[in-house]
C-alpha cells in the first residue's frame, strides 16, 4: 500500500483506535469504535456495519440509526453495493448518485431519509476472507470520497475485523468454559486437576465433601496423588482406603496431560466413593450366604423326611429359596432383557388363572376378574414371558398372603397408548406385605439380614422391574390396613 495513501491525521487516528479496539473485550463496543471512527476519519455523515452470516449480510451498528434495527437488517449476498462487496470482497464507490441500500435504510428495505450522494463500502477482511463490510455515506461538503479515504477505511474495517473475531472467540471460549465448570460443578463424582508437584489445582463440590470435611487438611490424599505424579503411566486406575477420619473406600482413574516434549502439565483424577456400594455388596453377599444356609438346611431335612407329603413340602420351600435368589439376582444384575412379540394381555392374564384359580378357591379366596375380561382382548408388543410372570406373581401372593374369606379383584383402563391394569387386594393386615416398600428390593434385603423377618418378599420389587423393562410404570396404594391395590400402567405399543 503506498505511504501516499493516508493523510497524516488520518493515520495517527488509525493508531489511536486500534489501541482502543485492543483494549475491549466486548463484540458491540467494538463495533461501536469501528463505525464512529469511520464516519470521523473518511468526514462522513454516517456509517453503518454489517457482518456476515451464513447467505445473509446483517445490520450490527450505525451511526444515526435505530437501535432496534439491530440484528433485525438483513441482505442477500451479492445484492446491492454491500451485499456485492461481502461477495467478492472488492472496494465500491459512488459519486454524484442517488443510491440506496436496504442494509443502511432507517428501516428494513426503506429508502434513507436523506438522498446518498457519494458511498464508499469497503470489506472486512480477516485472514484474506470478507467477513463483513463497512459503508460511509455522504462525504462532508459534497465533496467526493478519495484514494486516502478509501485506504484509511480499509484498514480501519481490517484491523475491525480483527477486532471482532478475537472477540468472538473469546466469547465462545468463556461461554464453553462456564459450561465446563458447569458440567464439572454438577458431577457427583469427585474432579480433582493437579499440577506436576502433586498440589491441587481445582477440584468440585463432591471431592470438597469426601477430603475436606469441614476444611481439615487431608494427609492421606496429599501422598496419594504425590504417587500418581510420580507415576510413569499417562493413566491408571487404583482403589484407595482412608482410614479415620475419613473412612472412605475410594475408586480412582487418573489421566497424565503431557506438552509435546513430554513434559508433565497435569493430572486430572476422577473419584468415586464406592463405601456404601461396597457396603452393599458385603450385605448382598451376606443375604447370599443365609439363603444358602437355608437351603442346604432344607435339602437336608428333605432327604430325612419319610413321609412324600412332608418331602414334597420341603422341595417346594428349597424352590422357594432358589427362586428368591433368582430373582435377587435378576434385580441386581440391572435392567431386563426383553423379547417383545405381539401378544393379548387379557390372553396372558387368563392362562395365569387357569393355574392358579383352583388354589384360590380351595383356600376360600375370591378372585372377582369380570369387569377385567368385559374389556376384552388387549392388543400390544410384551414380554409374552415376563407378563405371564407378572400376573403369575400376583395371583400367587394373595394366595400365600390373603387368609380365608379373602379378595382379589382385576379391572383396566384405557388411556391413548397405554393400559393401565388395577390389581386390589383386601384381607386382614394385607398392606403389612403389599406397601409401597415391598417395591424396593434392599429394603427387603436389609430386612432379612438384619432379622427383622424370616422370609424375603420380593415379589413386588421382581413385577416392578419387569414393568420398567417394558417401560412402564408401577405404584402401590394402601386404602386401609385391609385394602391395597397395585396399578401397572403398560404402553399398547403396536
């Protein structure tokens, strides 16, 4: 660019603003900088600015224009001398016309309030590509925009664009690393960055909770990461137990962040609490032990027995036992393998009763399922197996649960894309084994181990995984003590 280019009071405005474009830190007020000064250094009546997005040219800031047009002016690229200079980047003049362009009109696609005699519009380039354009209207004294206007403004509209892509970047990195801090605040897991001497650097809420009770320093921690430090592996993985106060059982995984020459930055670790899983899995293993206890103390008694009804009775307790664990297990293990296939719920429903009605009625207990099979067949994509369970399952504990003169009762609703099956029992102290508890299997699990009870009432607990398998949803409601009901809501899914 030839020294001639610039007037000198045009080139120590130039060096003025660009100190001021640097020192914010704020896209609009750049913006603003970038048109004042535009309209001061070319003797303009007015400036405008507009950036590109996508296809469109967007209005961003004017001098003498509406605020509210902001962000709401738009052009087509390559429509009008701006939309033709964000195009292909070329500098325009006019001189001695009437022009108007809807990206500096007052309002979207409005002729300007005064006539433009003379334009000058000239593109912001950032790294040799127009990312936007910047127009002076009207020179003062109706005079004609010359070369050393032209050559101050594009360095202006440069060294704006500059500007404006710095800031954005640092908009959109402050605006992604508060949605990392965030993301690392809300963990429930601990996050811990230490620097290369085994200090930690940050760290969330929850490793706050589990090191630094109540801000009281943590030895063991400190000599724990001083050997992940000085550790050789880039990741790892390792338990650790600390002892009083604290008494955690922690799980930890740790990642090495190393420059190119491979030099230690950091080390970010991952911490889990796993005590009271571990907690647990020693009460699980525990239950296990007392139901194999039982077992074999079963079979032993079975194999003693002389009389066929009193072994029959003993292998049906042994199957009992195996079924609980069975279906410990399968609540444990996490959700359900499906199978779907089509198949009638009313259908399921009536093959479960065919084996269990005769039971029901010998004991004295009312099965009333008219109103369930008035409704007629139901139609849906099951578990053909698991639903049979389900009905199977509850049939059979009101036949274990329910005394003599006791009730069943089926009915259904239907609701769009869904059915809603309402099982009711009612008999003496029924809500003591049918409650809102009986759905939560540890509870069941803590209770026979603590001695509470003798016998592991899983039922409820094994029908609401299978309900949830299947994407649905189960509750328990308690009229009275004599009286319950257990709603099963299903998608009809087709």
């Amino acid at each position: 660019m030839a020294k001639y280019c610039l007037t000198q009071p045009q080139a120590e405005g130039l060096l003025q603003i660009w100190e001021k474009i640097a020192a914010e830190t704020e896209v609009q007020k750049v913006i603003g900088i970038v048109v004042q000064n535009a309209k001061e250094i070319c003797s303009a009546e007015k400036a405008v600015l507009a950036l590109i997005e996508g296809e469109k040219l967007c209005f961003v800031g004017g001098t003498g224009e509406d605020p509210n047009l902001v962000g709401r002016l738009r052009v087509d690229l390559g429509v009008g001398i701006p939309g033709k200079v964000a195009k292909d980047g070329l500098v325009r003049r006019v001189e001695n016309g009437i022009y108007r362009s809807p990206v500096s009109g007052v309002a979207p696609f409005s002729h300007p309030k005064e006539p433009i005699r003379s334009t000058l519009c000239v593109p912001m380039l950032f790294q040799g590509e127009p990312t936007g354009v910047i127009q002076v209207i009207n020179k003062a004294d109706d005079g004609a925009f010359s070369a050393e206007d032209e050559c101050a403004l594009q360095l202006l509209a440069n060294q704006g664009a500059a500007g404006i892509a710095r800031m954005r970047l640092h908009e959109s990195a402050l605006k992604e690393s508060q949605r990392i801090r965030g993301i690392f605040e809300a963990l429930t897991d601990g996050i811990m960055v230490v620097d290369p001497a085994g200090n930690p650097l940050q760290y969330n809420k929850a490793v706050e909770e589990m090191f630094f009770p109540g801000n009281a320093p943590n030895f063991a921690l400190t000599t724990y990461l001083s050997q992940i430090v000085q550790s050789g592996s880039l990741a790892g993985s390792s338990e650790v137990v600390l002892f009083k106060p604290h008494n955690l059982i922690l799980s930890n995984r740790f990642v090495q962040i190393r420059d190119r020459q491979g030099k230690l930055l950091e080390v970010v670790i991952s911490i889990r609490n796993i005590t009271d899983q571990r907690a647990v899995d020693r009460r699980f293993s525990q239950f296990y032990a007392i139901m194999l206890h039982k077992s074999k103390a079963v079979v032993t008694h079975a194999l003693k027995a002389r009389k066929s009804i009193q072994h029959r009775k003993l292998l049906r307790r042994q199957s009992e036992i195996l079924r609980n664990l069975l279906f410990l297990t399968e609540l444990k293990s996490g959700p359900l393998r499906i199978e779907k296939e089509n198949c009638d719920i009313l259908g399921l429903y009536k093959t479960a009763r065919k084996r269990l009605a005769p039971r029901l009625k010998r004991k004295g207990i009312s099965l009333v399922d008219a109103p369930f099979d008035l409704e007629g067949p139901q139609g849906g994509r099951f578990d053909r197996q698991r639903i049979l369970q389900v009905f199977h399952l509850l049939l059979r504990k009101g036949l274990r649960m329910l005394p003599p003169s006791g009730e069943i009762w089926l009915g259904q609703e239907s609701i769009p894309g869904k059915i809603r099956l309402n099982i009711g029992f009612a008999g003496k102290r029924i809500s003591e084994d049918i409650n809102p508890e009986s759905l939560d299997w540890n509870r069941q699990v803590d209770a026979i181990i603590a001695g509470d009870v003798k016998s592991l009432n899983l039922d409820l607990s094994f029908i609401g995984h299978i309900v949830r398998a299947h994407k649905g949803s189960i509750e328990v409601n308690v009229e009275n003590p004599q009286r319950v009901n257990v709603a099963i809501t299903l998608p009809l899914e087709v």
